[in-house]
C-alpha cells in the first residue's frame, strides 16, 4: 500500500504544473529531490516484494523515463532532463543496493 501511495506521490510531484519564483538555482537540490524520491521508492517496493528485485529495477527506470517524457511532452512548466532520469536511477539502484545488503545482513545474523 505505501509502494503504491508514494508512487502516486511522485507523479504528482513531478508532473503538476510547476512556475518557479525567479531565476533558477545552482544549488542541485531537484536532483537531490529526484535521488529521494526513487530511493523511496526502490526502499517501499523492495519491502513489499523482496523477492522481485530485477522486476522493481525494471520498473522504476522505466516509471523515471516515462515520468521525463511526460514533463517534455506537457506544456505545465516542467522540463523531462537526462540528468533528473540519472538522479533517478541513481536513487533507486541505491535503495535497491542497500536493500539486498541490509537483508543479507540479517539473514547472517539469524545463522
């Protein structure tokens, strides 16, 4: 159920209409926000179901690409950009990285 709702969360932030109050920033905080968000993903879905792994890697680049062209393809202030699908990725393939290792590392407890 959480997968789903911050799945949800992020079209919404990434796709609504967005108009900055002035000149944009150097600071890389969308790319932060960008990491975030699909760590938080990978983070919920690997939860749900920790054995689909290769299945949520799959998904979520996919759902990051599909979420860039929408932001290029819709006239609501939004810019789709290469380095947001790479913050995204690199988001999720962290989550999903210290996903397995906290869950090898528990096993090994448990033996």
């Amino acid at each position: 159920m959480f997968a789903w709702a911050w799945s949800v969360l992020i079209v919404l932030i990434c796709l609504l209409p967005y108009n900055p109050p002035g000149p944009p920033s150097d600071l890389p905080l969308d790319k932060l926000a960008h990491f975030l968000l699909f760590a938080g993903f990978g983070t919920l879905w690997l939860k749900a179901y920790p054995r689909k792994l290769v299945m949520i890697a799959i998904a979520g680049t996919v759902f990051g690409l599909a979420i860039e062209i929408l932001q290029s393809a819709l006239d609501w202030g939004r810019m789709g950009e290469g380095a947001d699908l790479a913050a995204d990725c690199i988001g999720l393939f962290f989550a999903l990285g210290v996903g397995v290792c906290w869950g090898r590392s528990r096993r090994l407890g448990q033996g």
